[in-house]
C-alpha cells in the first residue's frame, strides 16, 4: 500500500474514531488494561506569577495548537495542547496544575500509534517549543528528562543491533 494513502486512510479513521477514543481510554485505564500515571518528560519551567491557563492557551492556540483530546491524561493537567507538523509529527504542551510546563516532539497518534504509545522518537523539540514557551515561563531551564521507563537501558542488546 502506497505510504501516502496509508497516511491518508489513517487520517479518516481516526476523524472516526476520535470523538470516541477518549472514552475507550478511560474505559481501558479502569479496567487495567492500560496504565498511565505519571507526567511525561521534558520540563521547561515554571509559569510566571499571575498567568494562568487561558495566557498559556492562547499563546500556544496562536502559533497553531489546539486541545489534544486523543492523548493521555497526566496526574494534575490544567491545559494538553498539540501542533501537528506535516501528518507525522506533532509537538505537545502540558501545563499543570503546580505550574510547572512540559512538552516535546514525537509521532503523532494518528500516523504511528504504537511508535506514539511507546514514545518511540520522542524528544524534547527544544529548539521550536524553547522560545515559543519562554515568556511564558519564570525561567527557561534547557529541557530535563527523566529516563523513559519504556526505552531499553544504554547497554542493553539492543543497542548492539
């Protein structure tokens, strides 16, 4: 199959399938199939003192986000916004609660579901999301990442392939 009509095809499906994705999401994390409860990597900063969720939304609404209604909830989100760039890729912006702001770059859902689900390529996209994000933030700290737990240690086989 031709990869363009792939993509396309993908592209449909989830036009479908996405309005009802965050039930199924929800419904697969009370059942236990799928577990999710941490935050993702890639701290920018903190948000400075008197901005709030609707300044960070529309900063990143106006560089071309919008909500990302498909992805994972993480433990205390206040905004879960996405840029998608070229169908295959897409950069994404939390803020939570304790105003910290996280983000990186990755697979979109819609493209590569299994890359996406297990964050294969993801980094921190610091060189688009750092400026974008900084007057927004306290400071702005280069992007720190805690080892993701789905990767594979450095010295592992698999690295040896």
């Amino acid at each position: 199959m031709p990869r363009a009509f792939a993509l396309r095809l993908k592209h449909w499906f989830w036009k479908l399938f996405g309005p009802f994705f965050p039930s199924f999401r929800d419904l697969w994390l009370w059942l236990g199939f799928i577990k999710h409860n941490e935050r993702q990597p890639y701290l920018f900063g903190r948000l400075k003192s008197g901005l709030g969720g609707h300044e960070v939304r529309q900063l990143l609404a106006a560089a071309g986000f919008s909500n990302d209604y498909i992805a994972w909830i993480d433990p205390d989100e206040v905004v879960n916004m996405r840029k998608v760039v070229n169908v295959e890729y897409q950069y994404h912006v939390r803020l939570f609660n304790d105003g910290e702001i996280k983000g990186h770059h990755e697979f979109a859902a819609e493209a590569h579901p299994f890359k996406h689900l297990y964050d294969v390529g993801m980094e921190s996209g610091e060189d688009y999301l750092k400026p974008l994000l900084a007057p927004l933030l306290e400071s702005a700290p280069l992007p720190l990442a805690r080892p993701n737990p789905k990767s594979p240690p450095p010295d592992s086989a698999a690295d040896l392939r």
